[in-house]
C-alpha cells in the first residue's frame, strides 16, 4: 500500500497547540474562521479589505484580522478559501513563498473552464507552484453553511482529502475531526481534480433542488469504517468507531485522528 494513503497519526495536542490561518473572509472564509473558534483555537483571518476598519466585525475574540502576510507567516495549517484566481495571482506576486515545509488546505473549487490556461488544475497546480508547502485538497467539497453543524441525518458529513504529505494529511484530518467530519484520505495530490468535481456536483445539486447550502457528502460502506476514530481524545463526540488501523490495499483509507 502506498504510504501517501498511511499516514501518521498526530499526536494527541500537536494540532491544537498551532495557529490556524484563513486566507479570505467572504461566507467560506468567515463560516470556518468562526467554527474554529467555537473550537476554541486562534484563527488569523485575512481578505483583501483593510485589517484596521474591519467589515464585519471579527465573529470570536479568537478571531484576529491582520494583513494577509502576517497569516502566511505564522500560520500552520493556512486555509485557502479565495477565489482560485486570487490565491494564483498571491502565489505569481510571492506571497506564498514561505512556506517552510508547513501544511496548506486547498479549499478552493477553481472554475470548470480553468484558470489562465490550467484546465480543472486546482490542488495539483498549487502543489506543483508552491513546493515548500505540503499542499492538502480538504473542504472544498463542505458549503460554508455545513461548518457550524455538519450533521445530515444524524450523521456527520465526510470530508474526502487529498495530498502526497502523509503528516500534513494526518493533521488535517484531526483537524477535521474537531470540527465534526469525517475526514478520509483518498490518496495522492492528483486526486484533486476528482474532489473538486465533486464539489461541482454538489453545487449543482445544491442549486438545482434549492437547498440553501444544506447538503454534503456522506460516504456509505458495507462494512463499518475502519481506521476512524474521531471519538473520544479527538474533541468530537459525533463518531465513535473502531481504531484499528486501515489494512485495505487500493480502497480509500480512513484516516486515524
Ligand atoms: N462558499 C462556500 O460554500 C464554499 C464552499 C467550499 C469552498 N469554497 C471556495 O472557497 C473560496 C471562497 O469562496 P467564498 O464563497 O467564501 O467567496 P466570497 O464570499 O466571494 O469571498 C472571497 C474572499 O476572498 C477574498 N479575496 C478575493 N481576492 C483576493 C485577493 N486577491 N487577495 C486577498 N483576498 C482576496 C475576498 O476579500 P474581500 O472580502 O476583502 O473582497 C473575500 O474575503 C472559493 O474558492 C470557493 O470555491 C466556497
């Protein structure tokens, strides 16, 4: 089994002891920074309006607005949830050079025609622009409305994730955990483009039925999930399922928290 699906348990603390920075503050931007501090974590927030005459008011204490490079440099993980277009022209102006081998969640869908030539290349294009940082595609499938309660139907929303950096993908997923999804590991960067069509169908859906940013994706298996454990020690109590490591070969693996 290839390791990039294995990856390393984090230990219990190391993720919530870090800053978490979100890079755009419209509804995505502003819905996680808020579900994160509800958490009880310190966010750095940035969108392109002035930090100083802030629009709306930061949602928690917990919550700083401060300039865009001050996120990217403290923050690990850093949250992208800007128009695709914004964060390629970030990377082309250099902002996002300082990366130093910390963990970026894509949670952009960029548009189905692409971007300056870059057909359907979201995640996988960041990764190959931004090598020094361990690039993880996770929540571009989740609407913004889904962060404070991600339940449907008694259950909690999985959140499919993609990246080549096993710790960052294990840290991601505690991350996720906390915040009441179910997070499974689908493989490699290059899984990208299936995770933001993905989001496509979501939204089609979502527009097509009218159901005001109310659905998500819920994996449904024959057999139990294996290797998830978001229960106790995680911060959620929505999941409480065996912690026996995943042993499958090609299946998705469900990441441990
Ligand atoms: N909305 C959802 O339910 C959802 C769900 C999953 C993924 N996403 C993805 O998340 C991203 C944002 O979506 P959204 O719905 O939150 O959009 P939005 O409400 O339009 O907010 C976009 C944010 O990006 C900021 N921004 C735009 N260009 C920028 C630049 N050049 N530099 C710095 N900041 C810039 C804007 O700043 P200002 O406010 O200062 O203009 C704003 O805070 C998109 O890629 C979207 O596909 C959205």
């Amino acid at each position: 089994m290839p390791t990039s699906i294995r990856p390393e348990p984090v230990p219990p603390g190391a993720v919530t002891s870090r800053t978490i920075g979100v890079l755009g503050r419209g509804r995505m931007g502003s819905a996680l920074a808020r579900a994160l501090a509800l958490d009880g974590r310190r966010v750095l927030i940035a969108g392109r309006r002035d930090p100083a005459r802030p629009d709306p008011p930061p949602p928690s204490a917990r919550v700083h607005l401060v300039p865009a490079a001050t996120v990217v440099a403290e923050a690990d993980p850093l949250v992208l949830v800007l128009p695709f277009a914004a964060v390629l022209e970030l990377a082309r102006a250099g902002l996002l050079q300082a990366g130093q081998g910390r963990t970026m969640v894509d949670a952009t869908n960029p548009p189905a025609a692409g971007v300056s030539g870059h057909p359907r290349a979201g995640g996988r294009l960041l990764a190959e622009l931004l090598p020094q940082w361990h690039v993880v595609k996770a929540l571009n499938t989740v609407p913004a409305g889904m962060l404070g309660r991600p339940v449907l139907d008694g259950r909690p929303v999985t959140v499919p994730l993609a990246g080549d950096h096993p710790p960052a993908k294990a840290q991601v997923a505690a991350l996720l955990c906390e915040l009441g999804f179910v997070p499974v590991d689908v493989g490699g960067i290059d899984r990208a483009p299936a995770l933001e069509s993905l989001a496509d169908l979501l939204m089609a859906i979502d527009s097509r039925h009218s159901l005001g940013g109310r659905l998500g994706f819920q994996l449904g298996l024959a057999e139990p999930m294996p290797a998830q454990n978001c229960g106790p020690g995680s911060g959620t109590a929505l999941l409480r399922r065996p912690a026996e490591a995943f042993d499958g070969s090609s299946a998705p693996g469900a990441l441990r928290c």
